[in-house]
C-alpha cells in the first residue's frame, strides 16, 4: 500500500521482472474497491499473455499499472489490465496510464486500442474518448463481468476550426509554460493571456493565420499555426501533447503549414519562415531546417531563440 500519501507527480517506467507479486497485490486491492468479495478476489489471476506492462510511481512507490497484449483482430491492440492504487484514485493516474497505453499503440501502428475493463469503470473509458463495443464474462475473475472500450488511434492532420477553439487553447496553454523564464507566473503572465479560446477562435477565423491540427479518434491531440506577415511568415504555435510527442506528428504540423504556404507559390524570392524557440525546442527547429538568428532573448517574462528558415531551403 502506498505510505507516502502520493507525494510528487506520478511517473512512467517499463515494469521489472521482480515486481510481478506488488503488481498482483496492487490489482487485487484495485479490485477490492469496487466491492468484490473475498473468495472471488482470491481466484482473480492477472491478464493472460501480456507483451507490455507499464508502471506508474508516485513518491517512489507504485501507484499503478497498465498491460499490453496483440489484440484478437489484425490492426488492434488491447489494454486488458488498468489498475490504480485505491489511496491515489483520482489523481490522473489512470489517465496517464491509459494516454501512455494509446501512444505505444500508435507507435506500434495498431489502428485501435481496445481497453478491456471493470463496467463499473466505464464513466472513465467513455470520458477518455472509449467507445464501448460489448461486454463479457471476465477470464480473470470468476463470477465477474468485463466491458469493452475501443479508441481509434487514425492521425488525422486538418485545418482548424472555430469549434476547435476551446482544446486548442487548452493544449497550448499547458504547453507554453516552456517559455516562461518563471513557470509560477500562471495566467499572470502575457503570453498565456494570448492563449485564451476567445483569442484563439479571432486567429483561427481570422485571414492572417493558418491553423491545423492533429486529430486522434476526435481528439486534438496537437496543433500547427503560422502567421502571413507578407515577407515573412511567422510559425506562431506547435505544439504536441506530451503522451504523443515522438510519434512525428510535430514534422506532419509543421509540414502541414509550410505546405500551405509553399503550394500558394506567389511568395517573395527572399521571404522567409520565423519561429520563436522555446530553449528546449532549439533541437526540433533545426532538424526542419531552421537556424537561430541570435542569442536567447528575454522580454515580456518569456526567453526564446529566434530562428529563420529562407523559404528557398524550405522542402
């Protein structure tokens, strides 16, 4: 049982061979807290044939785990075991558990995840974006039942909506705290203000910006906006969620962009794409070909590196 009452943020990890007794304990006492009974508990065995098991930590000791497995059908994979620590529910563990299971998915080139679960839990699968596809008796627990939730895992990469206003602003507002020089700043600072869904549905609608997004089975899951300042045009937003970055959906956004404006074909001879690097992020713009124009820069409590891109060099 977990004894530091959650300390920290939870973390991710690949299970280790040593752990396979915490691990059963940990589901049975998961288990437990929707109400089954003892004997039933007892005959519970973990989920057969699991490829992947992930681990999630909180003050050093085990919060929850997650179990991969080749799914039934061609292009499908499955999430038969999702178990959280009954002193840490609702602390976003299962979430991340589950964002982290649909990443692996992915990069795996599955078409769905189907998450296989408890039907007492289907408000959380169905608010993570689950479809529930049926039910059936539980192999695990004898007695018990067990609920299926599929998650298409398609990427789609299309131009942006005023709808989209909303997630949006959600996902980059989360993720701009990388400029700010004080992370504690909060909505204090300018740069998030900017980021509000009232602002961004004026840049999505508006002429001077081109706005995509990357859309996973109806989710936003990233988004791609440059901004047309004649000679120059200024990638103004790309951002990925955290649990989908390395999946090269930030090369598909910026291409998505870049195309929109190199397929126009009336740009000047010596225009020019700009971004604003979070110090982080120097790396990723170089690889797209892009080089910085100066040093750091701190102004308005951001830092950045300005960097350039002659659209001549540009694809």
């Amino acid at each position: 049982m977990v004894s530091r009452k959650g300390k920290g943020k939870p973390s991710l990890r690949d299970a280790r061979s040593d752990e396979t007794g915490a691990l059963h304990e940990l589901a049975t006492r998961s288990l437990a807290w929707w109400g089954y009974d003892d004997a039933r508990l007892a005959a519970w065995q973990p989920p057969a044939a699991l490829a992947e098991i992930i681990v999630a930590e909180m003050g050093g000791e085990l919060a929850g785990w997650a179990g991969l497995r080749p799914g039934a059908k061609k292009g499908e994979l499955e999430l038969p075991a999702l178990y959280v620590d009954p002193a840490l529910m609702r602390r976003g563990i299962g979430s991340l558990l589950l964002a982290e299971a649909r990443r692996r998915a992915m990069r795996s080139g599955a078409r769905r995840l189907v998450a296989i679960g408890d039907p007492n839990a289907e408000p959380f699968f169905r608010e993570t974006g689950g479809r529930t596809v049926g039910r059936s008796a539980a192999a695990e627990l004898p007695g018990g039942e067990s609920a299926r939730f599929e998650y298409p895992l398609g990427l789609t990469i299309r131009v942006a909506e005023r709808e989209d206003a909303d997630d949006i602003s959600e996902l980059v507002g989360g993720l701009a705290v990388a400029f700010l020089r004080e992370p504690d700043a909060g909505e204090d600072a300018p740069l998030l203000r900017s980021f509000t869904p009232e602002a961004i549905a004026r840049y999505v609608t508006g002429d001077q910006y081109r706005y995509y997004v990357a859309d996973v089975g109806g989710r936003i899951v990233g988004v791609s906006a440059l901004r047309d300042d004649s000679d120059v045009f200024h990638l103004f937003h790309l951002f990925v969620a955290p649990e989908w970055q390395g999946l090269g959906i930030s090369t598909r956004l910026w291409a998505a962009v870049r195309d929109a404006v190199l397929d126009e074909g009336d740009i000047p001879p010596d225009g020019a794409f700009t971004v604003n690097s979070a110090l982080g992020a120097v790396p990723v713009y170089e690889r797209f070909g892009f080089g910085a124009t100066g040093p750091r820069v701190e102004k308005n409590g951001i830092a950045f590196v300005p960097m350039r891109l002659p659209v001549s060099t540009a694809r």
